[in-house]
C-alpha cells in the first residue's frame, strides 16, 4: 500500500515544480470552452474584452449600447461606468497605470477612463478615422488602432502617441479588425476580416511601420479580434466558424477552440497566472472563457513593477 501513496506523490511534484501551476491547476483542461456568463446577458453588441490587474474582465455593451460592463471571474456582472453622450464602445485595452482606453467607434475618439474616479475623457480624436474598432498597445504606452471600412471592404491602422497625438501609420489595407502588438514591442499585427489575411509589420524606432509581411491566409470565414501569448502566438476570434485559433509567431495553425458559439467577437488573458482566456461571443451575448499552456501578454505586462 505504501508504494503507490510515494509513487502518487512523486508524479505530482514533478508536476507541479516543472509547470509551475497553481493549486488545483494540474487538474484543468486546456483549450476547453465553458461558459463564465448565461446566454442573453449581454447585448448583441458585446465585444471588449480586456482584464484589469486583479482579474477581473471588461466587456462593452451590457445591458445597452454605450455600457461597459465589468466580470469578476466568478461570472459575477454590473455596469462599470457609461460613457456620455452617444459613445459607444469597442475594443479596450490598459496600461500599466490601470488607465483603460476604449475605441470609440461612433464618437471617432479613443476614451481614457480612470480606474478610480471612472472620469471619462476624450484621450484622442480624429475625424479621419471610419471608426476606430479594436486597440493595441506597446511596452510604451503607445497605442495603435484598427480602423475598417466595412462598406467599402478597406481599411487602415493609426498610432495614438502617449500625448494623444493620432497619425496614420498603414492605409490602403481591407477590412482590419484584430491588432496587437507582439512581445518584443516592434511588431505589430494586423488581420483583416473580410479578406482573411495576417499581416505583421515592422514598428521603428520612430513609431512608423514598415512594410507589411503576409503572415496567413485563411480560405474560409472571417476574422475578429486577436491577442498575443507571451511566446508571440496569436490567439484569433474566427468570427462565423465559432473557433479560436492559436497561430505561431511563423504563422502555423498550432490549435484551434470551439467556443460554443458561432460569432466570437474578441479575446484577453487574465486569471492569478494568466492563463485563463476570455472570449466574447454574440451569437448566445455571453463570455465564454477556457484554460491555456501560456500566459497571455497583456497579463505579463500587469506582473512587472513600474
């Protein structure tokens, strides 16, 4: 009997030393989807998402079109803050400070919210911009935003400065959707959805792009916001398959996650390792969430001191 009982406790500290996972962790089942929230609790606007330094997930559109709502990771959902006026919400990113900044696709802005106060303030704004629909941001703080043209299937890419100054850093693109910034801070990707394509660019040391290196074609649906892990694979909404993928940095389809629903609109990263994966979904407007190998960037980011 004592044999067995050793032999046990031997596979799982193995286990637990070589994965480093947290208590209960050796347990879960990576790139399985559940729901965190019921079906119908978001409108068909629910898109965001994006996780503060405690964990907890911010997602737009709750219970009307200029809300943002804000998930404990228990599931647990209230109204966060509305923003004035006739802004609505789009993609949500933060800084290391804990500022939120949204993509205002109505008001052409991006919104700077405090954390503590829940001020909203009008960080950019340029009436040039079709929208902007989903943000990304660097080591720095400086942001970038996709910015689609759905009537006419193009699109373009602008950098937001840290002093909210907005240029026009890609034009001449289809519909770009899903950006993010990779883990070294000098390459940025952007998909675009209608046409199926993965770009990545070089970023200068001047904030410029450089040119544009197609990393992946998909044949089929369309494509929605994406996330970076921390060894640079890229996790992609395939909005109409009902999936994410997760894409190496060479563009090599690694995996590929039902999440329970056919329109997942977007993704972050949270949980107390980051290794727990948030997508929105529209079909059923709930946030579905499944377990992966790697943290997420953006939680990284949250674990270095200023």
């Amino acid at each position: 009997m004592l044999r067995p009982i050793v032999f046990v406790l031997s596979v799982t500290f193995i286990a637990v030393q070589a994965d480093r996972v947290y208590p209960g962790e050796d347990k879960d089942e990576l790139f399985v989807a559940k729901a965190l929230t019921a079906k119908k609790s978001f409108t068909a606007g629910i898109e965001g998402p994006a996780c503060d330094r405690e964990g907890n997930i911010y997602v737009v559109n709750l219970e009307k079109d200029g809300d943002i709502a804000k998930v404990s990771p228990t599931g647990k959902t209230e109204v966060f803050v509305v923003l004035p006026g006739k802004s609505v919400g789009n993609g949500i990113v933060f800084d290391r400070a804990g500022t939120m900044f949204v993509a205002d696709y109505v008001g052409h802005n991006v919104l700077k919210i405090d954390p503590k106060t829940k001020a909203v303030t009008i960080f950019a704004h340029e009436p040039a911009m079709n929208q902007p629909n989903d943000l990304a941001i660097a080591p720095d703080g400086t942001l970038f935003a996709s910015d689609p043209n759905w009537s006419k299937g193009t699109g373009q890419v602008w950098r937001i400065g840290t002093d909210g100054k907005v240029t026009k850093v890609a034009r001449d693109l289809g519909t770009s959707n899903g950006i993010d910034v990779g883990p070294d801070g000098k390459t940025l990707y952007v998909n675009e959805s209608v046409q199926r394509n993965i770009w990545k660019f070089p970023i200068k040391a001047d904030g410029t792009l450089g040119e544009k290196q197609l990393l992946k074609k998909f044949d089929d649906h369309g494509f929605d916001g994406m996330r970076c892990d921390i060894d640079g694979n890229l996790y992609i909404a395939r909005y109409g398959k009902g999936t994410v993928v997760k894409l190496s940095p060479d563009g090599k389809v690694l995996k590929e996650v039902d999440v329970l629903g056919k329109m997942p609109s977007n993704i972050c990263f949270g949980g107390p390792d980051g290794r727990t994966a948030y997508v929105t979904e529209v079909e059923h407007q709930r946030v579905v969430q499944f377990r992966v190998d790697k943290p997420g960037l953006a939680w990284e980011r949250w674990q270095k001191k200023e």
